[in-house]
C-alpha cells in the first residue's frame, strides 16, 4: 500500500506499508469500518489516498493511533467506498446523512455467548436501549444479541455500527436476534444520527456478599434518581469473581442475565444452580455494559 501526502509540509510524500486489517473501529467512530495499515501517516498526510499495488485509490488516509503525537505504525484510512457514497450525498443535498437505530452495544466475548447459551461468540449484544428510539420501537431490549441485519451477519458490535451507519434515515430493516435463547426477527425504521448516535460499549468504560463477590443493597429513590435507573442494586464491596471481571464499588446492578433485578434475595435466585458464568449488566457513569463473570 502506498499513501500519499504533505506531512509536516513537505509535498508529494509516499510512504509504503502493508494492511493490517479491514473493518477496523475505533472509539468514537463506530460507524466507519477503518482500513488498517502500517504505512506511516503524519499531520498533513490527511485527505491523501491510499493506493494499492496496481495505483487504485482504496482509501482516504485519515488518522493515527499514537502515545506520542507521531507515527507509531498504525494509521487508519476511510474505505474509497464510503467516501464516494458520502461525497455523492453532500453533491445531491448538500450534507450527509447516516441512520441511527438507537442502541449501545458491545462485543460477544467466549463468556458472554456462554451466559446468553450462544453457540459462538459473535453478534452485537445490546447493553441499552434507548427510549423514543427505532430499537424502542421494534422491541429490542437490553440483553437482546442482533446477529444479522438484512441478512448480513454481525461478527463484532462494529459491524452492525457500520452496517447502521451506511444506511438512509427513513429505512426499514429486518434484525435476526437472540433474545432469551430464541431467534427472533424485528424490523426497525431507522432514524436520523444528526440527532444522537447509538455508542459502542468499551469494556474500559463500564464494568450484598454473594457467590459473585458482591456486597449489595437496595437503593433509596433519591440514589436511584441521582443515578439514572429506575431499578437495580447498589454494590457496596466488592471481591473475587466480580472483582476480577471489572466490576467496582458504587457501580449499580441492574441485570443479572437480561433479568432485571430489583432485591439481593432475587439475585442469589438467579445466580443459584451449576451455572459458571453470568452476565452482568452494570450501569457506571451513565453508561450501561454487560460483563460476564465466571465463578465456580
């Protein structure tokens, strides 16, 4: 791969690299699936094409990731396919659009696909809905795994970002989901993302004794209210499996396996029994994600 530019102001530059990978996301951009290359990119390298070996331009270099503030091997180009979709938009209206379905999600790891009794990890697990929205509307609720939209499968929460994202404000989509150990169908009108885009949940973000860890209490209305939820637990302290798998003290527990939860008796009910790993959806920050946490 070649790409092409002015860094730090010195025209007509080509640096050469190899892909790393296709359908890359990135934090904050959830909607464009990054061509990934090791070809090096500087300010001033942004906007230029990247070419392949028989000269077609495939991508539009655009940004890197760095602890420095210069080139550290990976740079990030926006697929030529995108761009010219977006391009031909701002040429026919005078602005792009991209559609919105109204969900956080977050990847299907090997321990959440055990909690949710899916055969693979892969799909976009949904860790909130929300309200007013297009998912609203179809009925996708928190805990639901969307594992195809129109047909095309959804390996990673990227993917359906992306998928999303391409799509028309005002489109109608069909959704095959995993919802309590059923497949089901939901057809979604998708939204304007002008308005508030759907976010990829980062397992950075968010993740009474029990068999858990957790020390738990119910939550006054004041507390509940200062939080944001309706319902859920607060955890006191926390220790062992949970501990280990993220969770903190002052993180709410709202579900335990899609189920919500709303006493500390409910939670050692649903935790009971020869199951390894549960999932728990915890809301940190204003933010909600499922974790799984294996004990045993």
């Amino acid at each position: 791969m070649l790409a092409i530019g002015s860094p730090f102001g010195f025209e007509n530059s080509v640096t050469a690299g190899v892909v790393s990978a296709k359908g890359r996301s990135l934090p904050g951009d959830g909607g464009v699936q990054f061509i990934q290359t090791d070809a090096a990119v500087n300010p001033g390298n942004s906007g230029g094409p990247l070419l392949n070996a028989r000269g077609e331009v495939v991508g539009i270099n655009s940004q890197i990731y760095s602890r420095s503030g210069g080139f550290q091997g990976l740079s990030f180009a926006i697929p030529i396919d995108l761009a010219t979709q977006v391009k031909d938009q701002i040429v026919a209206t005078g602005h792009a659009s991209h559609a919105r379905l109204g969900v956080a999600i977050q990847d299907v790891t090997q321990g959440l696909a055990e909690s949710f009794n899916l055969a693979t990890p892969a799909g976009a697990l949904v860790a909130n809905v929300d309200a007013d929205s297009p998912a609203a509307a179809s009925g996708l609720v928190s805990g639901d795994v969307i594992r195809k939209v129109d047909g095309q499968p959804i390996v990673a929460a990227g993917d359906l970002s992306a998928i999303i994202g391409q799509d028309k404000p005002g489109t109608t989509v069909t959704l095959d989901v995993w919802h309590q150990g059923n497949a089901e169908e939901l057809h979604a009108r998708l939204a304007d993302a002008n308005a508030t885009d759907g976010v990829l949940a980062s397992a950075d973000q968010a993740v009474g004794k029990s068999k858990l860890g957790l020390a738990l209490r119910p939550m006054g209305p004041d507390e509940k209210r200062e939080a944001g939820v309706d319902h859920g637990l607060l955890v006191e302290r926390v220790a062992g499996a949970a501990a280990r798998a993220g969770v903190e003290a002052n993180d709410v527990l709202v579900a335990v396996d899609s189920v919500p939860v709303k006493s500390v008796e409910q939670v050692h009910q649903l935790i009971s029994g020869s199951k390894k790993v549960v999932a728990l959806l915890i809301h940190r920050d204003g933010a909600t994600l499922f974790v799984p946490v294996h004990f045993g």
